[in-house]
C-alpha cells in the first residue's frame, strides 16, 4: 500500500461569483476534515460576505492582490506574502482589484460550509 498520494483531480468546488476553488486535500477530496488545501483564483472585483470561521485559515498569494479585513481592520497582501487568521476571527475576503489574485489556502481543521459561518449579505 503507498504511503502518498498524487492529486491530479482535485475537486472544483461549485460557485457563482466567479471564483474558482480546486480543493487539493480535504473533506470532498479524500474525506480528511483535519486540513484542507485548495488552489484558488479569484476574479478582479470579486467578494464574499463576511465569516467567522470556526478553523485556523493560511493564504499564500502566487500572484496578484487580496485584499483582508479582520475585524475591521483592511491588509492587502500581495505576491510572495501570506498570513494566518486565527479560527473565530470575523473576517472578509476580496479582491477589489483590476488584476486576478492567485492563491493558496489551508485550513485547519478543514474547511466545512458548516463551520465556515458566513453572514447574510
């Protein structure tokens, strides 16, 4: 039995805001809800509501800008830097910016719809 596993299908998560979520490890992929990892792009002038995740979210940005606001406080991060946003942190995400932004996220313990906890907009 191998001790690895190659993803070569990660699962493309459904969206209707333009943004595109390829979930590498985690709940829909191979059941694991101790860590997600997903590969992320989202679209110039894209945004979610805000949420306070019940997990430790890290994001490393591979190309263009996000923008963060973390309890009302706004970060942008760019190419090369990244961040962790601690779980039960009110937090939204966007990019209010001409260029896509190009992501990775890992979320500890996975990412659920559950415990994501979105508001309503």
């Amino acid at each position: 039995m191998k001790k690895y596993i190659i993803q070569t299908a990660p699962f493309i998560v459904p969206t209707t805001d333009g943004k595109i979520i390829a979930e590498h490890f985690g709940n829909a992929t191979i059941g694991n809800s101790q860590i997600s990892i997903a590969h992320m792009i989202a679209p110039a002038g894209w945004s979610e509501p805000y949420q306070t995740p019940e997990f430790d979210e890290y994001t490393f940005i591979i190309s263009g800008r996000k923008q963060f606001i973390i309890e009302d406080e706004s970060i942008v991060l760019e190419a090369g830097q990244s961040i962790r946003i601690e779980k039960n942190t009110r937090v939204q995400y966007s990019n209010p910016f001409t260029e896509p932004c190009t992501y990775l996220a890992i979320c500890l313990p996975a990412f659920s719809v559950e415990s994501v906890n979105r508001e309503a907009q």
